[in-house]
C-alpha cells in the first residue's frame, strides 16, 4: 500500500479535488489567516514546500537534485517540528484531538518516507521519482486538510490569547531549527 493511500485509508475518502478547488481553499485560508499571523507564516511555509517540492524534481543532475531535495527536507522537518510543538498540542487544548493525533500521523509517515526517498541510491532514476511524487502528494493532501478545515476550526475556537501564543511559539520553533532562513541566501546565490 503507498503512502497516499495508507491516508486514504486513514481519512475515509479519496481526494479528488481539482487545481481550481485546491486555489480556491489556499485563497480562503489566505482570507482567514490575514488576521492570524500563525496561520499566514504557515501558510508561507506551505507555499515554499510545494516551490521546494518542484525544484527537485525539476533538477537537471545528481548533484543538483541531491541539493534541492536537501533543502525540501531542511524546510520540511522545520515547519513539521513546528507544528509538533505548538500548534497540533493547541488543537487538542480547544476540543480537537482526534485532528491533532491525525496530522501527527500524517508528519510521521512524511518523515519516515523522506528516509526512504534519501536511501534511493540514484537520483535521477525512475524509483527516485516516484518516491518524490508519492510524498509530495500526501504532503499536499496534508496541507490541504490543515488549509481547509484543521487550522480555520483552530484560528476560530483558540482565544485571542491562544492565537498570539500560536504566533510567538510557532515563529521560536521554526527558529530554534531553522536559524535564519540561509537556504534562502542559496537560491539568491544560484541567482546570481
Ligand atoms: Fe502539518
Ligand atoms: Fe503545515
């Protein structure tokens, strides 16, 4: 069984959304999270996984691939342990521990397989690729869940206190792994 659809399995449904209602739940979410500044930096975060998600496959040769799936894991673990420490915890706090314990899952099988994808000898091989492909999916599937119902029900039943709470500790969190966002720095040196 793939990853994807050990998640089907888990949710109960097959995700058949289109490219159009995928943009429609991002620009929705984009609305709520322009008062919620934990929400809007996620957001961000989820924007650049899905450009770093990109990169590597779009890579041209071993090395460079080797680099960019480097970063996507950086990032990916970063915005992942975030959401660990702060956010999934608040969500059980204000009445929604069966979605927490679910996203956990999801990130754990994320990890897991981002593992794997990095034991696959070469890179440029078709086994590579679908590994990529298999994971990107479910952390698309993932993002949009949290997008679409997890962290709007979260932003709504947290207090005015929690969601500031949200905002500092997701920041610190992503920080004390991230540092300053130097892979950032990479893509601008590349640039140059
Ligand atoms: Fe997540
Ligand atoms: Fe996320």
């Amino acid at each position: 069984m793939t990853i994807v659809e050990k998640l089907q399995e888990a949710i109960g449904m097959t995700p058949t959304y289109t490219p159009e209602e995928r943009a429609k739940v991002r620009a929705e979410a984009m609305d709520i999270a322009a008062d919620v500044p934990w929400f809007s930096t996620i957001l961000e975060h989820h924007i650049e996984l899905e450009e770093a998600f990109a990169n590597v496959k779009e890579a041209a040769d071993e090395s460079s691939r080797a680099e960019a799936q480097q970063i996507l894991a950086f990032l990916l673990t970063a915005h992942a342990n975030a959401e660990e420490a702060i956010v999934y915890p608040m969500m059980a706090i204000v009445g929604e521990a069966s979605g927490a314990k679910h996203a956990y899952g999801e990130q754990a099988m994320a990890k897991m397989e981002m593992v794997k994808l990095d034991e696959i000898p070469v890179k440029m091989s078709k086994d590579y690729l679908e590994k990529l492909e298999e994971i990107r999916l479910a952390v698309a599937h993932h993002m949009m869940e949290e997008e679409r119902d997890l962290f709007p029900t979260l932003a709504e039943k947290a207090s005015d206190e929690q969601n500031e709470k949200l905002s500092v500790k997701y920041d610190e969190e992503f920080t004390n792994y991230a540092g300053e966002p130097d892979y950032e720095d990479d893509d601008a040196q590349d640039a140059a």
